[in-house]
C-alpha cells in the first residue's frame, strides 16, 4: 500500500510541473508521429485549462541545411530551401545554429519564470525540420505568438544591430495577422534595444519568407546583430550580452501583451 501510495504522489508531482511543452522533433520519428505528440501536448496544456500565455520559440537553421525547396507560403508557385546553413561567426567561429539554439534555451528560461508556457521547436542541432513544418508545430500548439531567433551577417562587415522582420500590410498569405505582427516586432525590437544600446536597425516589412508566411499566429523574426561584425559577433559569444538579448526579448513579450491580452 505504501508503495502505491508513493508511485500516485509521484506522478502527480510530475504532472503540475509548469514551464516547457516539448515538442519531440527526433529525426527517427516520422511526421504522422510528431504530429500526434503535438496534439497529445496541446491537450495538456490547452488555454481552457490555464490562463498562462504559450509563446513558440524557434531556435534559427539546425547543424545541417536541407537545400531541397518548398513553397514560400500556402499555394505559392515561388519556393526557396526548407532549411538554409545560416551564418557563421567572424571573429568567435560559432555556427549561426548553435548561436540560435543556445539564447533560445536561455529565453524559455526566462520566460518560464515570468509565467509563461514555452513550445520549443526544437531542442537539439541535429534536427532536420523544414520551415513549414516549424510553422505547422507552431499553429498546432495553441501558442499566443512565436518568435524566431536568429543572426544576420552581410558583405560589409561594417554593419551592425538588431532587426525584425514582419510580413507587409499586403501579404497574400497573413495580411490579417500584420497589425499584431508588426506591433510584436516593435516590441522586440526596442525593448532588446533599450536592454542592449545596439543600432536600431529597425522593423523590416517582407512577404519573401517562409519562415514567416505559413503562420497561424502573430510571428517575428528576430534577427539579433551581425555575425558578419567582428566587435558584435564577440559580443554575441559572450555570456553577458547573450543575457541582456534574452532580457529585451522577455521585456518586449511583456510589452505586447500589455495591449494583446
């Protein structure tokens, strides 16, 4: 009886710890498989039975590109690689992926011990998970928002600062998410640059990415500063400044549920 007892209390422990909702993205797994473990998730964490916002986070590109290529949104003739190598870092040597993967981690962290619930896209860099296929883990969460971290790079190793990047009021796929996109992206946006005093790149207006066009919900691309820089791309690497991007992004979140409630 004792033990019985105990194994109950166990599970109930386990059953009300808060925080991250695990998407299992194994590359073992096929898409019927992840597709049910989504909706198993989302059944256990479902807004009816909590009042706490689900932010998605996607950890930019993974540690091997798929340059096989998908539609650019719902229905588009145009298509570009489901997943690209992304950067890599002038100074520091650090893949764009591991950068991505790395902050991502911490922001779930700090978003977890504000209060919120966390679906992690992925947990790993040994992934291989299309744009479209993010989107589709993303709509199927029952998350608030998403957020999609990433690093810039450029010719000019000149340039620096932090972006966003949103779909245009005339997107042929979301146009009726832009308003909330938009203000998600500003809210971002200067809250990492009132955290980090970098350039303000601003929020940048395109229908050109999957990564944004196969949304369901309000989605930002957050592209951090420029691996490209070499003072930046140091700074990136560094424990300290990788915690101040993670604040300002946790403070614009804050920010824009202020107003979307």
């Amino acid at each position: 009886m004792r033990k019985k007892i105990a194994l109950i209390m166990s599970l109930m422990f386990f059953c009300f710890l808060p925080g991250c909702i695990y998407v299992n993205t194994d590359n073992n797994q096929n898409e019927n498989n992840a597709n049910r473990d989504i909706n198993s998730n989302n059944s256990t964490s479902s807004k009816a039975k909590t009042n706490k916002k689900i932010i998605a986070l996607d950890a930019g590109h993974q540690a091997k590109g798929d340059l096989s290529k998908e539609p650019i949104g719902p229905g588009a003739s145009e298509t570009k690689y489901k997943v690209s190598y992304g950067t890599c870092g002038n100074t520091s040597g650090l893949n764009e992926y591991e950068l991505t993967l790395v902050v991502t981690n911490k922001l779930k962290n700090e978003l977890i011990s504000r209060g919120y619930n966390v679906v992690m896209i992925r947990e790993s860099n040994n992934v291989n998970i299309r744009n479209s296929q993010r989107a589709e883990i993303a709509n199927n969460s029952n998350s608030d928002i998403f957020l999609r971290i990433h690093a810039n790079s450029d010719n000019n190793s000149n340039l620096n600062g932090i972006i966003t990047l949103c779909q245009t009021p005339n997107n042929p796929y979301i146009s009726n998410l832009y308003k909330k996109s938009r203000y998600l992206s500003h809210c971002i946006l200067e809250s990492m640059i009132e955290e980090t005093n970098a350039t303000n790149r601003g929020v940048w207006e395109t229908d050109s990415m999957s990564g944004i066009n196969w949304y369901e919900i309000p989605v930002t691309i957050v592209e951090m500063g420029f691996m490209s820089n070499p003072k930046e791309d140091t700074l990136m690497s560094s424990d300290y400044y990788q915690n101040k991007l993670v604040q300002g992004m946790a403070n614009g979140v804050d920010k824009y549920f202020e107003i979307n409630n």
